[in-house]
C-alpha cells in the first residue's frame, strides 16, 4: 500500500493488512486526523486482495482512547461541530464491525476509552498481560454513547452496565474472563499467536468469510442503526453540559471533579 499516512503505518503481505497506529510518543491516542486516516485506510484494505486485517499500537499502548489537545479542544465546540465529531467515531466503529473482511486486534498495551471501542468492535482480540481496559467516559462528565451498542451484545448487559457506569479500569485477564478479548498473551508470543490465527482464517474459503460476516452484520444492522443515530445524538448533546465541562477541567487539572448536576448539601 503506497498510500501516505500522518498517524498510521499500513502494510500489506501475503494475504493480511496491517494498521499500526502510530502515535507511540501519544500511546497513540485518537485525534479526528487519526480517525479520518484509519476510514481512509480501511476502504484501501477492502479492495486489496487481502483477507485478514490486523490492528495494533506502535510503542507499548495499543491506543489510550481520545488525544488530550482535542479533548481540550471540545470545551469550545458548538454544538454542531460536536455532532460532526460524534459522527466520525460512529462511523469508524461501525465502518471496523462491519468491515467485510476478518479484523483481529492485537492489543500489545493499554486500550481505554476509544481504545477499547476499537477491541470491542473486532472479530478477535489478543491482549498481553500487562494490558489495561476501560470505558471511562463518565468519570469526565462524558456518555459511552457509541461503544455501549456494540458492548452489551458482546459481554451481557450486566457486565456492560457495570463497565459502562463505573468507568473503571480492568486487566487483560479479566476483559478475557467477561469475552471482550479472546485470550492474553505473553508479549513474546503475542505475534504468533496472531500468526496462528491468521494462517487457520487463510485456509477458509474468501467467498465464505465475507458471506458469514456479511450475514452476522444483517442481523444487526437495524438496531445498530437506530441506536447509534440515538446514541450520536446523546453524545453530542452532553458535551454541552456543564458536567462536561467540569470533567475535562479536573482531567487535565488531574484534581477531583466537583459535579455541577450534584446538589449540594444543605444544613438542617
């Protein structure tokens, strides 16, 4: 693939592509150039004559959910232009769960948030040990609006609610334990094991795989799109909120938000 990209390496070689996200100095977090090359690189990959697609992170994090420049960027966005950017990580979501070809994510260090999302949204993840998950939004006044679509089907909806209320951080053994990653990896091997999988996959039919997952996405697609239109439109909307605006300050202020939705406590 000869195709140039700012925050990404692409390969391609015998029968699988690549992407690499390659923010290491970052842990690779997303910005919308990121996800803008990621959605250009995915319709190059779908004409290639590969039948594998494998996702990973350059350095030692796979990607550490939203870039902090843009998140200080958000304060200041109409309402409109939060619209636009809700649009595109729907879109890179939805465009990776129903990408026609076999995605495997081999997380070889911290996913969160976004991060997340994108192991959530493919066929096969591996993690290393050392791995941390977690869909934090709440915790900066933000709604895991778009990945819960894809999270409750995945893991049950008791675990998703758990994950997607607390925001809290969890391990690789116990993202494998609840489903979202199909088994950890020692580092060493994490290259091998994709490696195995990939060759199993190249022995099936091209025809049949893109059929199967073609048919594994019919069957979701008119929920998805209602709930990620719906969801798109909560995420827009509380950016606008003062909650919002409180997380982002004590995030990058790294001090204990106080909640302007919270009441405060009076004397009796």
């Amino acid at each position: 693939m000869t195709a140039d990209y700012s925050s990404l390496r692409v390969t391609h070689a015998d029968g699988v592509a690549r992407i690499t996200l390659n923010r290491p100095e970052k842990k690779n977090a997303l910005t919308p150039q990121m996800i803008d090359e990621i959605l250009r690189a995915l319709d190059a990959i779908e004409n290639c004559s590969c039948d594998v697609l494998v996702f990973t992170g350059a350095g030692d994090a796979f990607c550490a959910g939203l870039d902090i420049e843009h998140l200080k960027a958000m304060v200041s966005k109409s309402l409109e232009e939060h619209r636009v950017d809700a649009d595109r990580v729907a879109r890179l979501m939805r465009r990776i769960y129903d990408f026609p070809k076999v995605t495997i994510a081999a997380v070889n260090g911290a996913a969160i948030a976004g991060g997340t999302g994108i192991v959530s949204v493919c066929d096969f993840s591996y993690a290393v040990p050392g791995a941390k998950f977690g869909y934090t939004e709440v915790r900066i006044g933000f709604v895991p609006a778009i990945v819960s679509s894809f999270l409750g089907p995945l893991v049950g909806e008791r675990v998703a609610r758990d994950l997607l209320l607390t925001g809290r951080l969890f391990a690789s053994e116990e993202a494998a334990a609840i489903g979202l990653i199909n088994a950890v990896v020692e580092p060493a091997e994490l290259e091998n094991r994709v490696a195995a999988q990939v060759k199993v996959l190249l022995a099936n039919s091209p025809a049949s795989l893109k059929a199967t997952k073609k048919l594994l996405s019919s069957y979701t697609r008119a929920r998805l799109d209602f709930e990620l239109e719906h969801g798109m439109q909560e995420n827009a909307g509380m950016r606008k909120e003062k909650d919002f605006l409180e997380g982002v300050a004590s995030f990058l202020e790294r001090r204990a938000p106080v909640w302007p939705s919270r009441p405060k406590a009076t004397d009796h």
